[in-house]
C-alpha cells in the first residue's frame, strides 16, 4: 500500500481527477490550500507555485492505494505536465506505508 499525493492548481481539478480515475484510483480525498512562494526560500521545488503575493488558490489530493495504481498515476501526471506546459505543473509523491488498521 501506498500514500498517494498531488498538488495541483485549484483550476485542474477535473484533470486531476480524470487522471486518478484512468489510473484506477476509485476514492480518494481533496482539500483546499494556498501555496506561497517566497524569493528568500531558494530550497523549494521552481515553479511549485506562482509567484504571488496573496498566494495561489491550490489542491491537494491524497489517498491510501495499490503500489501498481500509484505508479500509473505518476506516470499519467509526467505525461501531463509534458503535454501541457501551463506554467503550473502537476507534482505527484508516492510514499510507502509501513502499518495499516487494516
């Protein structure tokens, strides 16, 4: 099992979606953010977020899945952000889950 994490601008909500849905990924979760990007924070990722002072309206999705259906999803945002080069891009993080409830 696998945690699944995107960040997106609020505007890709339906690729976002779409791309979850191509990917197998039948439930998952999404909030609403506002990322911030700083000149004085040079560690972080270039174009994560716009610059703008009064930050930009962001999503983040996550949710617990199957390691094949993670890695399809990866996959479909680098083609995405390949085809699509808005100035925004897709970010996309696997991480493993050691413990479950389940």
């Amino acid at each position: 099992m696998k945690l699944l994490i995107i960040t997106s601008i609020s505007e890709d909500l339906h690729v976002i979606s779409e791309i979850l849905e191509q990917a197998g990924v039948a439930v998952f979760s999404v909030s609403e953010t506002i990322g911030h990007k700083t000149e004085h924070h040079n560690f972080l990722p270039d174009n994560w977020f716009g610059k703008n002072e009064d930050g930009t309206n962001a999503l983040f999705f996550f949710c617990f899945t199957e390691d094949d259906k993670a890695i399809k999803t990866i996959e479909l945002v680098k083609q995405y952000n390949a085809e699509n080069n808005t100035g925004f891009p897709v970010r996309a993080f696997v991480s493993p889950v050691e413990m479950s409830s389940n």
